[in-house]
C-alpha cells in the first residue's frame, strides 16, 4: 500500500497500445517484464510489499480498437533509484496480445508541491493574522495629535454647522462640502474652515461670506462643480480650488491640499466656464468688503476729499464736450445741438442695425427663454422645429453627427469652434447667451445672443 507520508516522488508516464486492454493486464505487464530486470534491490513486488513503491495507478481508455492511457507510480526512493525504476518502465513493448509502448513524461518532486503550498500558506498568515501590531512611536505622536484636532471641531449658527475652530476669527475662510472634508483638513492644520453639507448651501454660511473672503474647495467631480454653481448663485465667492479629478477633499493628503489651495483661482476667470451671470449686488458687496479691508492699510496714501471731488467734476466737463468729427451721419448736427458727443451718435447707428437683425432673428426668443440657466441646447431644422436637444457640453459632437441643422440655440457662449462647424453643416443661425472671441466671422451665418433678440 502506498504511505503518503513517505512518498517523495510521482513518475508520470502514458501507454499506447494497439489493441484493447484494461487497468489489470497493464499492471500485469508492469510487473512480470520489470522482474529480475534490475535485480533483487529493485524488484518492484518487494519494493511495494516495504511500501517504498505506492499502488500504481492506472487510467485507460479506448477508441478505435486502440488504448491510450496514463500510468502514475508513487516513490519513496532517492532520485537515483526512482529514475532507474522510471527508466525500466520504458524496456514494456506488449501489453496482452497487444504491442505496447510507455513513455516517461515527468518526475513530479512531492516535496516541492508542498514546498509551494506552505510558502503560500506562511505569505496568508503573514498577511491576515498579524494585522493587529503595536503602532510605533511616530504612529502613537500621529494618532494623538489628530485626535486632538478632531476634539477642536465646533459647529455654527443655529443648524450646528461644522468648521474649524479658528472661521469666525479669521479674515479668510475655506468653504468645503461636508464634515469628513473639515476634519481632513483640521488634521493638516487648516482651522478656518466651514463646509455647507451638499448643493443647498446653509443661509448662515451664505451671509457668512459676504464679509470675509472666501475660497470655494470642492471635490474634483461633478458634485464639486454643482456645489460651485450653487455658491455662486446665493453666496459671495472669492477664490475656487479643486482637488484633483475623480479625487474627494477628505482623501487628500498634505502635499495635495497645499498645491490645490495654492492653485486657487479667482471666481472672476469661471463664471463664463458655468455661464453664471453674477448679480449686480454681490458685486457691490464684494467691492465695498475689499474696500473696507484696503481703507485701513491704504489710508496713509488715499488723496484728500476735496482733489477727488474735484478730480471727478474735471473728468465730467471733459465728457460733456462735443468733439469734431468729420463724415457725420444726418442725425448728428441735431445730437451735437444737445451737447451730446459724436461717438454716442454712432453708438446709436450700431443699435440701430442691431435692433434690425434682432427682428429678424425674434423668432428664436421662445427657445432661448425656455433654455436659460438649463445649459442645454436646441438644434432645429429648416421650420424651426426641435431636431434635436442635448447639453452644452456635448453640441460639438452633436453638431458634428447631426444632419440638416438649420439654427442652433444654446444656452452657452458661441465660441469660433462652434461658428466653424457651423459653417461645415451649413447652420444658417445660431443663437447664444454670449459671443466669445471670434476671430473669423463667415457672412453665411447669422450670430445672435439671447439679450439682443
């Protein structure tokens, strides 16, 4: 019988036959052609009877009135003795009746399919069974020091809003979205921070940022840019940084949080990236806030009140006079009697002809309300029927795949990409919240903004 404790290799081989034979007439084969072929130290029926050789395995099968199998012999003897005994198995030519022959094809080492299999087993308990260790100094000092700034939290107004212990003494303070992102950047020392919990932005928070200035730090994806629009809709914003893209602000590491606050940009340079139209009042406010803070560090150098009065009515004679102007328009002798200045009177001419093609692009007035602040946009045919509506951020692909446009409406600014295209489709019309810079303007389509239909 075979001892697996002991048995250190396993001799592969396969038999072909060309006839039909069975498990016991190979094993037959095996014994009776090996006897006294090696001698009595070899002898397989010894050697297996001391169970230094295993129970020989055999697996056959037949087709075609032939027989293909393999043979598998467990040893535990030296690599000597087992290559000897496998070299012997090869000398087998008749199985039966039947010719026969065996090949070796491998010498399988039991010893290092174990090897393997506690290598593998060591690395899982390696892995798995020693994750609790005793943190080292540097871990400790880490642990308590941010534990410490998670105690400093305070929460503000009367919806116990989180932030920073230092937001109501400091002149600037970092607005972020939520709790997590607040105590991440308590744990690198920034403590004037106030997050908003989400897109509806607490009233506190809002009033909060008119009399500080105030950086915007979001997450790097879309709820980061929807969060952006909303503060610049009801709050006063300053400055906007964002984490890196797909990145969250409360998984952020030091070295990431400095570069995004240190990359912060002024809210002036994205508020055509999110076609917000910033309201006349918080520019006020923002005007009269940053004023306030210069008075105090700027009075020595300030002229006195009299100059500057004075200073303003000199500018306003200088504007009330009437230049001279050579090839007047008929209109201005009548505009120059009143005392107003030729370049109002050419000023009228261009509104004039604006209003004109304003009537004959009044037509798309319905779209272009209907597409306000959505930043969506309208592709239309020749009747001025909806073709086709997608966002703003995708009508240059749509343009490009779309077929017999006629007009286009879009709540965004007509770029001279989009004019460029526009020309290639032969579009006729296109209709925008604003132009941008147009270096090239082709005569075959018309340019419209929304405020001038």
């Amino acid at each position: 019988m075979q001892n697996t404790d002991t048995t250190k290799y396993i001799i592969h081989s396969k038999i072909s036959a060309d006839g039909v034979i069975e498990r016991p007439d190979i094993v037959g084969a095996i014994f009776g052609q090996t006897e006294g072929l090696l001698g009595s130290d070899l002898d397989l029926r010894d050697l297996q009877k001391t169970g230094r050789i295993g129970r020989i395995e055999v697996l056959v099968n037949t087709k075609g009135g032939k027989a293909k199998g393999n043979i598998l012999i467990p040893s535990s003897l030296d690599k000597v003795e087992t290559s000897i005994l496998a070299a012997s198995l090869e000398t087998i030519d008749r199985v039966g009746p039947c010719s026969a022959q065996i090949e070796i094809t491998n010498i399988e080492d039991v010893r290092a399919t174990k090897r393997k299999h506690i290598v593998d087993r060591a690395k899982f308990i390696l892995t798995e069974m020693f994750d609790v260790n005793l943190p080292e100094s540097q871990e400790i000092a880490d642990e308590v020091r941010q534990s410490v700034r998670i105690e400093e939290m305070q929460y503000y107004g009367k919806n116990k809003i989180p932030c920073g212990p230092n937001m109501l003494d400091s002149d600037a303070i970092v607005v972020v979205e939520g709790r997590a992102d607040v105590l991440n950047l308590l744990r690198y020392g920034i403590k004037n921070t106030v997050c908003v919990g989400g897109t509806n932005v607490p009233p506190e928070v809002a009033e909060l940022t008119k009399t500080r200035s105030v950086t915007a730090f979001t997450d790097g994806d879309r709820g980061g840019e929807l969060i952006i629009k909303e503060l610049l809709q009801v709050a006063d914003i300053d400055y906007i940084a964002r984490a890196p893209d797909g990145k969250s602000v409360e998984d952020l590491v030091q070295r990431e949080i400095v570069r995004a606050l240190r990359q912060k940009i002024p809210v002036e340079q994205v508020m055509e990236k999110y076609s917000i139209k910033q309201s006349e009042p918080s520019k006020a406010q923002r005007v009269t806030r940053v004023s306030n803070r210069n008075e105090r560090r700027d009075a020595e150098v300030k002229e006195p009140v009299a100059e500057k009065v004075e200073r303003t009515k000199r500018i306003e004679r200088i504007e009330k006079t009437p230049t001279k102007r050579h090839n007047r328009t008929v209109s201005e002798p009548s505009q120059q009697r009143r005392g107003e200045p030729a370049r109002k009177v050419e000023s009228k001419s261009k509104v004039t002809v604006s209003a004109k093609e304003a009537m004959e692009g009044s037509r798309f007035k319905i779209h272009a309300d209907e597409l306000l602040g959505t930043l969506g946009a309208r592709l239309l045919g020749s009747d001025d029927n909806v073709v086709v509506e997608t966002a703003v951020r995708d009508l240059v692909h749509t343009l490009k795949s779309s077929e017999n446009i006629k007009s286009v409406v879009f709540d965004g600014v007509i770029t001279q990409r989009i004019l460029d295209i526009a020309v290639d489709k032969g579009i006729e019309t296109l209709v925008g919240v604003k132009i941008g810079d147009i270096s090239k303007s082709p005569a075959s389509v018309k340019v419209f903004t929304a405020q001038g239909l």
